[in-house]
C-alpha cells in the first residue's frame, strides 16, 4: 500500500488542530491560536507510531507523555486539575472526531465536508475570543512580597464580590489558599479580621505583608487573607480586591 506522508503530516495537523480548538472553545481556555498552531505542529510526532513498529507498552506510555506535552503547549500547566481536565476533553473529542471519521469512510463521504467544519470552528472560536474578553481582563499575574522579603508569585483573579477591610487598619483584603503560604514562609503572627457571612459573623486569619505588585503598581495597604479550602478559578490561585483596582 501506497502512503503519502505529506498528506498523512497534513491530514495529522488539521485534525490535532480541530481537536484542540474544539478542547479550547468547549472550556473556554481563551488561548492564542498560536499555541494551538505550535501544539499541533508537534503533534506531528504522532505519525512516527504509524511508521515505526513498537511494543504495546512503550506506544502506550508514549501517546500519553505525547498528549500530555500537546496540552501544555496548547494550554499551558497551571495545576495538576487543569492539566486532567484538558488531557480528558482531548481525548473525549478525539474519540468523537474519530467516530465520525469513520462514518463519511464507511458512507463513502469526502474528506472535504470536514475541512467545511474548520473555518465554522475558527468563526465560534471568534466569538468566544470576543465574549470572553472582559472575562479575561479579570486575571492578573502578582506577587506578593512579605515582611521579610520573600516574594512569591500568584495569579490573581479579581473578585468583584470581594471588597472586604479591616475596620481598624483600613487595608483591603485579599484571598489565598493557606496552603500556599505555609509552602513559601513560616507564619507566627496573624491578624484575626471580623467579617459577615451570609447568617452570622466570623474572624478571618490574615497576614500583614510588606506589599503586593499588580500591573507594575505596589499596593502596601493589603492584608492577606488565609483560606483553608482550595482555590482553582480557571488557574488563578488568588482573589483580588476591588478597591485595589480602584473600582
């Protein structure tokens, strides 16, 4: 049998390429099409399995060290989380994709009808861009810099919900996972913050730090506020204030 590799490498590419802007539209990543373009270029690799003969275990281990690569690129690594949750839409759409593949072969459909579905998927993927663009305007990369120096980085996602103050010292608070701190400094001092929940009130644990940078602005006036449950919105690992951006 006859194979044409630069057809194969095409057919690879396009297909990768649906499939992770599929991936990209349906969680909503709001990643460039240039990562998709890059991921899906090495995706390319793929095509070895086809020519090269290879065990069962080691064509196993591979695709999945291959598709794991594939969405780092495409999509970035912000947690463990992130990266299954990706990893399982690739797969899910690669199965769906490759199921209806098999129909137009078994229908004697041309391959051309599926080229029709990329540029409808570049025009959802469009207007996902455009809807999406005041959600991203939401997520701030910072860092936060305590009394003794140490600095650590975070992705802030600006809660417009949270516009919590300490009533005494009059600094804005912001929200991070306790666990997350205890990584990077070992805490003795903390500041106990009353605040309302939604039938009674509590004391929030808070750190004073020495200030917090956001989009080249140190902020000195913020209190860090410590939360015994996991933050994960999107990636981000922090919940801004709303008066530190003056709203």
């Amino acid at each position: 049998m006859i194979i044409y590799l630069d057809l194969l490498f095409f057919l690879n590419f396009i297909f990768d390429f649906i499939i992770l802007l599929l991936v990209n539209i349906v969680l909503k990543r709001n990643v460039s099409w240039k990562r998709l373009l890059l991921s899906s270029l090495f995706g390319e690799i793929s095509i070895l399995f086809l020519i090269f003969n290879y065990n069962y275990l080691i064509l196993f281990v591979s695709k999945i060290l291959l598709a794991i690569i594939i969405n780092i690129i495409a999509f970035k690594y912000n947690n463990f989380k992130y990266l299954i949750i990706n990893i399982s839409y690739f797969y899910m759409i690669s199965i769906i994709i490759g199921g209806f593949i098999y129909y137009l072969k078994i229908n004697n459909i041309s391959y051309f009808w599926i080229f029709i579905l990329l540029p409808i998927l570049l025009i959802i993927y469009l207007i996902q861009i455009k809807i999406l663009k005041v959600k991203q305007n939401h997520f701030y990369e910072i860092s936060i810099t305590f009394n003794n120096n140490h600095k650590i980085n975070l992705v802030g996602y600006l809660d417009t919900g949270n516009t919590l103050i300490d009533p005494i010292s009059k600094k804005a608070i912001i929200i991070v996972d306790k666990k997350i701190i205890d990584k990077e400094i070992n805490l003795k001092r903390f500041i106990y913050v009353p605040i309302k929940m939604v039938n009674n009130k509590d004391l929030l644990k808070c750190i004073s730090i020495k200030y917090l940078e956001i989009e080249g602005r140190k902020i000195d006036k913020v209190l860090v506020g410590l939360s015994n449950d996991s933050l994960n919105i999107d990636g981000a690992n922090c919940l801004l204030n709303e008066r530190l951006m003056g709203r």
